[in-house]
C-alpha cells in the first residue's frame, strides 16, 4: 500500500481521464452542431419551435426545482417524495377542471377559462400543501436530527407511498386533462407561439418573482434564511424551527401543486406515474443551478428544458443517430454527471455550508 | 437468540420431513416416469392405463380442478388488451358450465406487464407451477418473445388471442416456438391492409411511422412501410419512442420536419394517447392524418387521447364479419361485465379457449379417480385442430401455429366515439377489395 | 405525543383524550385501507375457508391494534375494556360513516375501489343494512384487545403467538399445501388447509396448539445455562445448528417446490448484490443509487457472449463469460469512478444516479440495437448447466445453488476485506474523509477500489441474473433494481452481512411470494422504509461493528456530519 509513486501515477491518469472526457464532450458537441446545422434537416422555425418547448418545459422545472432546494437549503435533505408532492397537484386540478368543465364553466369563455385555471392552480396547491405536510410530520419531522441516509431512505419510502396510495385510489388508468380550447389559440407572432405556452411560462416566472420576494423581503422568509444558515442560532434567536421548516415545505408544494397543472395542461394527462420522472429532472435542474440557491433553481430549470429539447437533435441528429428523442435523458443526464465533475457548485454556485460531507 | 434457534431447529426438521416425503411421493403432479418412446402414448379408448408423455402427465387427483391460466398484461395502461381477452377465456370457460372433464374448471392468471421482462417472469411462475394443465396468452408480442422458451421448455402450451407479431408463426420460428400457437391474425395482413388503404383509398403518397422499440409496433410499421413503398409511396421518417415516455414534443418536431401526409403509429394506450393529445400543438402537424392499429382500439386510448383523436383511423379486426354467435357471445359479455368489450381480442380469446378445451377433453385420463393429461399429446391435439367453428371464422391450425381467420378493416373515430363517454367504432369504414 | 402517558398500565381512570386520538387514527387507517383498494383485493383470498377473507382479517387487525394501544396503559380491568371497546368503536364507525356515505354519493369518481363490493366486504355481504356491523365489530374486538391487554404478559405472549401463527399458516397455505399434499401428510394438508386459506378446523388446531407450545416450554429455560458455557463449549453446542441451517438451505427448493425455487433463488441474488454493495456503502460509505449500471454490464456481457438468439456473438457456455462480465464490470467501475469519486455526499448519489439512467436508456435506445437489441433484448440464454428436465437441478434450483454458491463467496471476500488494512481504510473514510486523508490514506484510490469491487459484484448478480431469467431486457435495467439493493441493506443494518440476507428475504422474497397483490407491493414497502427509519434506523440485524462504534447507543452510525451542527454558509442572502 505504500508508494507515492501509484498515487503520483493514479493522479496523473485521472487528470488525463478528465481532460480526455473534456476534449470528447466539446467536440461531440461543436462536430455534432456544425453537422446537424449543415445537412439542414431542420428549418428556422423548426428551431424556434423547439426552444419554445424547452422555455414551457425548463418553467415546469423550474417550479419544482425550487421545492428541492428550498428544502435541501433549510435541511440538507434530498425531499425525494417531492416529485409525488407534484403528481398530487395535477391530480388535484384534474379534478377541479372535471368540475368546472361539467358546470360549463371551464370553456364559456377566455376569461373564464383563465379564472378557471387559477381555481384549478389553487385546488393543485392546497392539496400539495397538505399532502407535503403530512408527509413533512410523519415521515421527516421524527427524523430531523438523524444522520442523512436516514431522512432520505424514508422520503423515498413516503415516494412508494404516495404514488402507490394514488394507484390504489384512483386506478392504474391515465386521465386526460379537461380541454381548454382557448390555450390552443396562436399569438399574433411570425412564429408558433401558443397562449398555452405564454401561460405556462407567464404563471412561471409571476410565481417565481412572487417566491423570491416573499423568501427576501418577508419576516417569514428571513426566518428561512436564517434556519438554513445556522438552525440552532436561529432558535436562540426565537425563530421556531418548527414552523419555518413547515412553512418551506408548504411552499415548495405550492409551487409543485401549480406545476402539476401546468404540466398536465402542457401534455394533457396525468397518472400515478406522472411525478416521479420530471421529479428527477428537477433535482437535476436544482443542482445545475446549484443547490440552495432560489435564482440557481430558475435558471437551471429552463437550462435543462432548453438542453433537453433542442440538445439530442442538436449534438446527435448529425452523426445519424436514429430516434434522437430516446436520448434525451442521456442528453439530460450527461449534463448532470458533467456539471457535477466539473463544477460540482453549479451554475449560480451553492448557497448551502461547504462542510456538506 | 436461543428461541429463535429452538423454532429454527423444528423448521429443518419439518423441511426435511417434508423433502423426504418428495422423493418418495413423487409429488402429486411430477411428471411420471417418461418411457424411451418418443412418442406419446395413444390415450384414445384405452381406459384404465396411466399414460405417459415425454413432455410430462398432469396428475389431478380426485375432487381437484383442472388448473388453466391465462398470461399476459393485466395492469398499467395496456391491462384493456389482457383482460378483454381474459373476459373471453371466462365467458368461454362459463358457456361449458365452468366444467370439463367432470372437473370444475380454475383459472389463474399471471400478469406479463406488456413487457418481455414481465412475460419473461410471468413465464416462470407458470412454469414452475406443476399443476397447470394449459395457457392462453400471451397478450402483448413482447411477452411472447420474452416468456415461449421457458413455456415450451416446460412441456406447456400457449394460444394466444391477441400476439400479432409476423415472426412468431413465421415458417422460419426456431423449435422455442414449439408450445406457441395463436388465434389472432398476423400483421403481415394487417399492416399490408393499413399501406393499401393509406395509398389507395385515401391517395396519400407520404407518410411517417413511429413505433415504441415493442416486438408488436416495431414489426408492424415495417410491415407498413414495406408494403407503402411497394405500392409507390414515401416513407419519410421511421421514429421511435420510449416506453412510458410523455413529452413528445421532440419526436412530433422531428417528424413535421419530414412533412408526411399520414403518420402511422401501430402503438400502445399510454404513448399513443400522448402523442395524439400533443400532435395539435406541433407546428406542421395540424393537417397531418393520424392512424394506429388494434393496439390502440379501446375506451382506454380514445379517454386518454382526448378530443384530438377525432378523424383518426384505427385498423382491427372486422367484427361485422363474425358469425351469429358472436352476438350471443356480446349479450353474455354485457351480462357478466355490465358493459360492452374493451378491446378487439376478446373474441379471439373465446376460440383460444375453446381449442384449448377441445384438445383437452381429447387427450384427458381418468383412471381410479384421478385425472392424467399428457402435455405432449395436448400439444398435437392442439395443432391438429380443423374447422374449428370459432367467432372469428373458421379455424385450422398450421404446423407454425397460425389458427387465425383474418379479416381486417379500418374504422374511423368520429365526434360520437369521442364522447364523453367515449365509445368504441362499431362499423368499419373501409375493407380491403378481396383478392 | 401532546400529554405525557405513563408507559405501561398505570392509569386507573380512563384517558378520553387519549383513547379519542387512538380510535380517530385507528378510523383513518381503517378507512384509508378499504379506499386505496387493500380490502376488496385481499378479499379475494380465503383466511379461514367459509369464515373470514385476507381482506376483512386486515381491517379486524386494524381494530384489534386500534384497541390494544388505547387500553394497554389502563391497569383497572373495566377502564382497560371501556378504553379498548370506546376506541374500537369510534374505529369501526369511521368504516361504518364509510359504508353510509358510499351509499348517499358514489365515491368512485375519485376513490375507484369505493365500489358496492367494497362495502359487501365490510358488512359481511349485507349493504348499506349492515352499515353497523364494523361499528359493532369495532367495540367486540376493542374490548377483546383490551382484555388481552390485562393478561399476564406471558399468556399474552403465548395467545399472540397463536393468532400469529394462525395468520402466517393462511398466508402460506397454498405454499405449504400443494407440496404437502404429494407426500404422507396430505391427509394433514387436507385436514388444515383448504385450496387457498386454512380450514376452520385447520385455524384452531394451528391456533390451540401453538399458543400451548409457546407457553409450556417457558419454564425450561435453556438461555441461560448455554450463555454460561464457556466459549469452546459454546460454539461446539451451536455447531448442529450450523449444521441444520445448511442443509436447510440446501433442500428448501426441493422440499418446496420449483415456485419457491424460483423466488429463492432471486433472493440469493439480491444477497449477492446486497454484499457487493454492502462495501461500497456499508464499508466506504459511498451512497451508489446507479448500482443497476454494472448488474446491467454483468447481464448484457453474459447475454452477448452466450445466447443462441439474434444477437448473440460467440455462443460460448455461461461459465466461460462469468470471469469476462465479472472483470468488464469492474472496469465499467473504474472509468465511471474515476471523474465522480471526488464529488461528495449526495451529489454522488445523485450522480451514480443519473449514470444508471444512461446505461437503461442506452441499452434501450435505437443507437444500440444493432448491438444490444433495443427494447426487445437478449434472449436464449443457456441455462449454467445443461441437464435433462427431469433432473432435480433442470428448474430454477441450479440458480439458487449458483447463487448461494456465489453469494458465500461474496461474503467471504467482503468479510476478509472488513478486517484487512484496506477495510479499516474504507471505515475510516466512512467517518471522516478529511482525518482519513490526514491520516494519509489515499482518497481517491481506495474509495475507487471499493467502488469497483461493489461494481463487480453486482456484474456477477446481473451474469447470475441472466441465468436465471434466461434472457435481459432494458426494462430489467431498473431504477428500482438500485433502490431495492439499498433498502436491503438499509433495511438489514448498514455493513452487516446477516443483515443483507434478512434485508432481502424481506424486500425480495416476501413480496414475490404475494404477486397476486403486486399493486400493493411499492405501497407496503415505502410503508417498511418509513416505519423502519423511524423506529429501527439500524436496521433489522445492525452490524456489530456498528453497535461497537456506537458504544452502545441505540442511534444508527452514518459517516455523514452532525445534521444540527453548525452549518456556516451565505444562503441566499
């Protein structure tokens, strides 16, 4: 076991392992762009179109994002159930549209349909709320002080819950989300842009600005920032822990509750499973932007929506890759592994203690 | 610690009473001792002789039922494919007064999840559960491809209502496919169908196909493609997507780029819905037609689908061309299930079972009170089968297990099958020319 | 957890709030099972033919529970029964509320098992008219849990074992039943168990017969007189038990049947991989949640070097490709360890997360399939060892005895490797990466061995796996497969190797044995991870060096730092 001189020899070859990986992933990148550019497949708006559905898809994320690093920022836990806090939500304004479609309400008319949306967000959100919650008192809260592998085996525990507690509700069957005719209406623009789209991203970005503010300009917020920092100062400061810790959760629900109806307004459908992929994705896109930071959360969301959408035709349709959409997670996923060796801070940086271990 | 090894030691002890007594017994359905012919013995007229089979005797002792099962995908989005054709095994199983053989008749089912994976498992659990006389399934082709060698290994033998994979009654199957034989139709006839309706009847010469990596869709929009590019179309784009993948966008974008006229998506419930519920929001696919095969023809797909399937064609098997008894058999269905069927296969799954039982009857034992079934001898009873007079025609068996009577049309959904309630098409709109 | 109770059964007068709480709980529990669809499903399963389903022995459980909580701190006998029967009642009525309210509104919009089968279940097939039957079960069997409560702990002890008893033997039934019946006892299995379920006479012969035997044999205490033996003596006495748990293992799949075989072998499996993972996480502390990716390597190398089907390259028999899939594993190991063994703590999770993703999607993918063979995979894999049908090694018992074959040597390598230098040096970097460094143990090299060694073990599980199944699919490569190998050893105890086994036959086994409620299978098992955190955070047999490290606590030990400690940082500000 003694031998500087393997260890010298192990260093170099992993410096060179990574410099190695470096060089491929540039040049699959910039070869694989210049390819798919050059044999012209895809026209302008083609292009357009799918930057646009990365833009809806990264709001998606980034919506949820913001409930893992809100979490994580405050207990350094992985909330792996949020994925399913997020399902909850698209359920819950699923039902609300089935309601509100059946009262003739839901397409009478664009204002109404809007209202409509709103109702159904709210519904979304409560009922995230209370299942996050309940989650939060009995899986997590008896656990707080315990070593990290601890909460995060129960979170993905309460995951199996809740996705399995929606398939014995509700059966295994997809349901399709109650159409809104007027989101289908183009806008007045020279390329395919949708009100749904305009809607997605609007209601996005109102909610995110609003969580922003409410995290820096609130008392409650204050107390958030501050449990993160450092939670035993914060109790002498006379801050209950209890409280905020609910109330971050409370609001990251929140914002997974209004996901889910965006997400099933987007693709029209929703089932036990619905949360448990775009669930990951949003972790991803929290770390991209680097974990614990709420700007980092939003930025991330829409990097990953856009590399998700336009990167597999981008980087792979050149070299003839068929069916480039099978590769999307890869894409996805490459980014994250690579994001994580080569700036494991992210994009904005952490806002969480270096001494993570 | 010390209760725990007291309790242990009664459990070896019971566990090797109980393996002794295996030896000895023999188990009441092991399989008997096999003699060095190699062919099953004659079983016809010769009462009171225990037959023998090389692939094995099921032993059913006195009072206890006639086990048969049915494998194939009974959960998850597709589970209206599996338990459509369940729902004809059952009714068939009821029209015989649930008897056969004096015996009462117990049918289990194993789900195959749509998956080789899961037929794979389902098959094993089948295998290893000795007092199975014989199977109807698989459902999905997948399951098939995944689950036959251990099937056929194990001396069972499956007919399956609802397989439309080309290969697996191909001239060229390798012996794994010994215990494989189907009612369904192969989609060499109904993608061919499909290209000539596309090309002929609605004249369009473009047209793109996405599959989802199945045995099923995979084969069938080769077929498609194959028989469109014959007749002098273009195939523009041959794509694929995931199991269980929602977000289309990328796939739809990709297509549209290729501009067809038709896109042809022989798929599944889950990934077909989506792609139909988003194509209306792909720029360039506004005016493209869409069309998919049996797999999509149910309640199911047209609910998770949305309005947008309206105008969509659907290839299935013709339900106006099966006999009288089929609406005897749509009245015992509504009876049973309060509600019509939920897919194309259930009455494919009726003449499966009814071959099935046929051959069974056939080749049954009863000697002193228990019943003997040699597996291989059920297995050429099966294939020998001849003018079955089944729902969906009349039915013979080849030597490559195709006891199909294919007659495939195309229906269209219009605004009534959207409902709400959505409904199933009852008349097709178009049959291909006979020959 | 409001107003502090005595522990034990001190109160004289009842505890209203208390009993209050426990029956709405025990309501919501109730309620919840017969909603998520737990007791019309398990209704179709006999407990005792003719008498009581699986699904309405559930919901009598509930109640039982629901009582037995309330009354036990009572010591008076009225105050313990009025305690158990109030917070039965208030359970059962929570049920009965149900059944009345199913009938004014249809629930299945939105709970689809609320369906008129349901409410025939808990009234015993009588309607909405027998709306009051759980209510009025609910007060007999909180009473009855309270009465139990007043007995003697060892009779308690003793009748529990007899219900327990009588429960397992109706679970198992048809397990036990079918091999059973080919044999001298079939008169036995006849006379106890009926096609599925126990028979009436069956439950109480199993139930008188067991709550005796725990109770007699209490007085002949062999404990301890055995712990004070000295050691030598000790371990000779324990060497038949060795002895009969080996053979045990050697003639379970005979004695049981191919099925059981079947589900046995399985769980030798995930043993296997549960070890190989037990140094990567137990050992080193590296949380690896993309363990799937090198069972898929194993699995894919064995297909390509073996099958007989399409894609299958050289045809070679499945031993000849063991060594390759075991060793191209390992390496698999090193080239993804290498960049992201530097990362930390969850991130790594994450991360291997993530890679095992890539390698399912990859392997599923249209690039691949020319190689791989897309979604449809590699079948026709030969059987490790070819033998005519009707030998005793032609079913799944060859892969059980391959398995626990492998597995022993798993667990010999891992348990050499916990005592060696190098194991010391993996614990060490479990503490506290920052010491271990300091102590000039290499980081990078030895948590890449212990990486890679993980790697090969679960190649081997996924070469042993293709055996098995005969054939390996994309849709094998599961997240789940991963998260399954973790729970085993989570659930078993963080680095202890009894603890995989147990994990396993737990996670794997038992729930293969219950297909026919796979629906309810993720649901029960995110249940065990909560409850397990919760209430056993070591897991089920924690390892001794563990308890040792812990110096007797009763906390799990994790290398992590101190969740509360101070945690210096610029969030969000």
């Amino acid at each position: 076991m003694n031998g500087s001189r393997v260890e010298r020899f192990t260093d170099v070859a992993i410096a060179a392992f990574l410099w190695a990986l470096r060089i491929a992933v540039i040049l699959v990148v910039v070869v694989g762009s210049f390819l798919t550019i050059s044999q012209g497949r895809f026209t302008g708006a083609a292009w357009i179109g799918l930057a646009i559905d990365g833009l809806v898809l990264g709001s998606i994320y980034a919506l949820i994002a913001l409930g893992y690093t809100m979490v994580y920022g405050i207990l350094r836990m992985i909330n792996f159930a949020h994925g399913e806090i997020f399902m909850a939500g698209a359920f819950g304004g699923y039902f609300a549209g089935v309601f509100l479609a059946g009262a003739g309400i839901l397409n009478a008319h664009p204002v109404l349909s809007v209202l409509s949306i709103i109702v159904m967000i709210c519904v979304a959100a409560a009922l995230s709320v209370a299942i996050s919650l309940l989650v939060e008192r009995i899986a997590y809260r008896p656990l707080r002080n315990a070593p990290r592998l601890v909460p995060l085996i129960s979170a993905i525990g309460a995951s199996f819950v809740l996705q399995y507690t929606f398939r014995g509700f509700l059966g295994p069957g997809i349901y399709a989300y109650p159409d809104i005719d007027f989101l289908a209406t183009p806008l007045p623009l020279p390329f395919d842009f949708r009100v749904r789209d305009l809607l997605i991203i609007g209601s996005a970005v109102v909610m995110m600005a609003g969580l922003y503010l409410f995290v820096m300009r609130t008392r409650y917020g204050t107390a958030m920032r501050a449990v993160s920092e450092d939670r035993s100062t914060a109790v002498l400061m006379g801050i209950d822990v209890n409280r905020t810790i609910m109330l971050t959760f409370a609001m990251g629900a929140a914002m997974a509750g209004a996901a889910g109806v965006l997400y099933g307004l987007l693709f029209r459908q929703v089932f036990f499973f619905t949360g448990f992929v775009p669930g990951i994705k949003a972790f991803t896109a929290a770390v991209l932007g680097g974990i614990g930071n709420i700007p980092g959360a939003m930025l991330g969301g829409l990097f990953l929506g856009e590399v998700e959408s336009i990167g597999p035709i981008l980087f792979l349709d050149g070299f003839g890759v068929p069916s480039t959409n099978q590769l999307k997670d890869v894409v996805a996923f490459t980014m994250l592994v690579l994001i994580l060796v080569f700036r494991p801070s992210g994009i904005l940086g952490e806002r969480v203690s270096r001494q993570r271990a | 610690m010390q209760k725990y090894m007291r309790w242990s030691a009664i459990l070896v002890v019971l566990m090797l009473v109980l393996a002794a007594c295996q030896s000895d017994g023999g188990g009441d359905t092991s399989e008997a001792p096999s003699t060095d012919g190699s062919q099953p013995a004659e079983t016809e007229g010769t009462a009171n002789e225990i037959p023998t089979d090389e692939l094995g005797v099921v032993e059913i002792p006195e009072g206890d039922p006639i086990h048969l099962a049915f494998w194939g995908v009974l959960s998850g989005p597709d589970s209206s494919l599996g338990v459509d054709a369940q729902r004809g095994f059952e009714i068939a199983i009821d029209d015989r007064g649930g008897e056969l053989l004096g015996r009462e008749i117990e049918l289990s089912s194993e789900d195959g999840l749509c998956t080789p994976e899961g037929g794979a498992t389902a098959a094993q659990k089948l295998a290893a559960d000795t007092t199975i006389v014989g199977l109807i399934g698989s459902v999905c082709s997948d399951e098939t491809v995944g689950g036959i060698k251990t099937i056929t290994e194990a001396g069972l033998t499956t007919i399956s209502a609802s397989n439309t994979r080309p290969a697996l009654t191909a001239e060229d199957r390798d012996e794994t496919f010994a215990g494989y034989l189907r009612t369904a139709h192969s989609d060499a006839i109904q993608g061919d169908v499909a290209a000539q309706f596309v090309y002929n009847e609605l004249g369009l010469t473009t047209a793109a196909t996405v599959h989802d990596g199945s045995a099923y869709a995979e084969a069938l929009q080769q077929v498609f493609a194959d028989s469109f590019t014959a007749l002098g179309g273009t195939i523009t784009a041959q794509e694929a997507v995931d199991k269980g993948q929602t977000d289309m966008s990328t796939v739809l974008s990709t297509i549209a780029a290729s501009e067809p006229e038709l896109l042809y998506m022989p798929i599944f419930t889950a990934e077909g819905g989506f792609i139909v519920a988003q194509s209306g929001d792909a720029a360039g696919l506004e005016d493209v037609a869409l069309m998919g095969a049996d797999g999509l023809f149910s309640t199911d797909f047209l609910e998770a689908a949305g309005p947008n399937v309206e105008g969509m064609y659907l290839s299935s098997p013709d339900f106006s061309a099966f006999g009288d008894a089929y609406q005897d058999f749509l009245a015992a269905h509504e009876e049973k299930y309060g509600e019509p069927p939920l897919q194309v296969f259930h009455a494919h799954g009726y003449d499966a079972a009814n071959i099935l039982m046929n051959a069974i009857e056939e080749v049954g034992v009863e000697v002193d009170g228990t019943l003997y079934i040699p597996k291989g001898a059920l297995r050429e009873a099966i294939y020998a089968t001849t003018d079955h007079e089944g729902l969906t025609g009349t039915l013979s068996c080849s030597e490559f297990g195709d006891c199909s009577a294919p007659v495939i049309a195309v229906y269209q959904i219009t605004a009534t099958e959207v409902g709400p309630p959505p409904v199933l098409p009852t008349a097709p709109i178009w049959n291909p020319p006979a020959e | 957890m409001t107003t502090a109770l005595p522990p034990v059964a001190q109160l004289t007068a009842v505890a209203w709030g208390h009993v209050i709480r426990t029956g709405l709980i025990g309501a919501a529990v109730a309620v919840y099972a017969c909603l998520v669809g737990i007791v019309p499903t398990f209704h179709e399963r006999p407990m005792i033919q003719g008498i009581i389903s699986l699904g309405q022995t559930a919901l009598v459980l509930i109640l039982l529970g629901t009582g037995y909580l309330a009354a036990r701190r009572h010591a008076a006998g009225l105050t313990a029964l009025t305690a158990g029967a109030a917070s039965g009642l208030i359970a059962g009525a929570g049920v009965t509320l149900l059944v009345i309210v199913g009938q004014l509104i249809d629930l299945r919009a939105v709970f689809s098992p609320a369906s008129p089968a349901l409410y025939d279940v808990v009234t015993f097939e009588l309607g909405v008219a027998g709306a009051w039957i759980p209510a009025a079960f609910g007060i007999g069997l909180g009473m009855a849990a309270g009465g139990l409560s007043l007995l003697a702990p060892a009779v308690r002890r003793s009748i529990v074992n007899g219900l327990l008893a009588v429960l397992l033997l109706g679970l198992f039934a048809g397990l036990l039943r079918t091999p059973m019946l080919g044999s001298p006892l079939g008169g036995l299995a006849r006379l106890l168990f009926a096609s599925n379920g126990l028979t009436i006479a069956g439950a109480v012969i199993s139930f008188v017969l067991v709550t005796a035997v725990s109770h007699v044999p209490r007085r002949v205490d062999i404990a301890q007189p055995l712990a004070d033996l000295p050691a030598p003596q000790r371990r000779l006495l324990t060497l038949p038990f060795l002895i009969g748990g080996l053979i045990l293992l050697l003639v379970i799949p005979q004695a049981l049947g191919p099925f059981f075989a079947q589900v046995i072998a399985l769980v030798a499996i995930y043993v296997l991989m549960g070890f190989g993972l037990n140094i990567t996480l137990g050992l080193a502390g590296l949380l690896d949640l993309g363990f799937v990716a090198f069972f898929a390597v194993g699995a894919y190398t064995v297909g390509l070097m073996t099958s007989t089907a399409e894609y299958g390259l050289l045809q070679w028999p499945f031993w000849a490709a063991v060594p390759f899939a075991v060793i191209l594993a390992a390496v698999f190991g090193g080239f993804l360890g290498l960049p992201i063994l530097s990362i930390r703590g969850d991130y790594l999770a994450i991360a291997t997360l993530g890679f095992g993703e890539i390698i399912r999607l990859l392997a599923g993918s249209d690039l691949l399939k020319a190689v791989l063979g897309g979604p449809r995979g590699i079948v026709n894999i030969p059987k490790p060892i070819s033998v005519p049908p009707d030998h005793f090694l032609a079913g799944p018992d060859q892969i059980y005895y391959i398995a626990l074959a492998c597995a022993a040597g798993v667990a010999f390598v891992a348990w050499r490797l916990r005592a060696s230098r190098l194991g010391r040096a993996w614990i060490a970097i479990r503490e506290d990466e920052d010491v271990a460094e300091a102590l000039g143990i290499n980081l990078v090299n030895t948590k890449l061995l212990a990486y890679m060694l993980g790697a090969a073990f679960a190649g081997l599980g996924g070469a042993v796996f293709a055996g098995l199944v005969g054939s390996i699919f994309p849709s094998s490569i599961d997240l789940f497969v991963s998260i399954n190998v973790v729970a085993i050893i989570i659930i078993g105890g963080m680095g202890s190797l009894p603890g995989v086994v147990v994990g396993a036959i737990f996670l794997i086994g038992i729930p293969e044995l219950f297909r026919e409620f796979s629906d309810y299978r993720f649901l029960f098992y995110g249940f065990a991870l909560i409850a397990m955190m919760r209430f056993r955070p070591e897991g089920l047999i924690p390892s001794t060096i563990v308890a040792r490290e812990l110096h007797g606590d009763a906390e799990p030990e994790e290398p992590e730092e101190p969740a509360t400690g101070p945690a210096p940082s610029a969030a969000a500000s």
